[in-house]
C-alpha cells in the first residue's frame, strides 16, 4: 500500500486484500491500532464480515495485519 492510499483510508470504508495462515481474504478496515506509548508502526483492525453492525467494537471475528500487508481493493 502506498503512503497516498495509506492516507485516504476510510474505517468502514475501505476494503483491502491481504493474507491470514496463507490464505487472501478481502476485508472491511474497521479501524486504527496502536499503543503511544510503544508505537512499532500502523496495525490496522480488520474484519472479513462485511456486514458487521458495530464497526467501532472489536468483535472476536476481527483480525489484526499490518498496513505493509496489505493491498488496497476498494475506497468508498
């Protein structure tokens, strides 16, 4: 992903293609994660149910990857 499509990120919005136990999935980008107090980069929430209701809770469904990992499918 590029720092221009890395910016244009939309949480509930964007959908991006990256891998989990070697297997691409297409998934919704929910929302950003970090700790300011440890920052080692942008990990992105991510969830591969595009009908989730609650885009702003952490639901067990929901994985966790790496802006670098990822490849972006779609901006709404």
């Amino acid at each position: 992903m590029t720092k221009e499509q890395f910016d244009r990120l939309i949480p509930g919005k964007s959908i991006l293609k990256t891998e989990f136990y070697g297997t691409e999935k297409e998934v919704l980008f929910k929302f950003f994660l970090g700790n300011s107090n440890n920052f080692d980069g942008y990990w992105l929430c991510v969830t591969d149910d595009m009908t989730n209701p609650e885009p702003h809770k952490v639901l067990e469904t929901d994985w966790q990857t790496y802006y670098n990992l990822c490849e972006v499918v779609k901006f709404e």
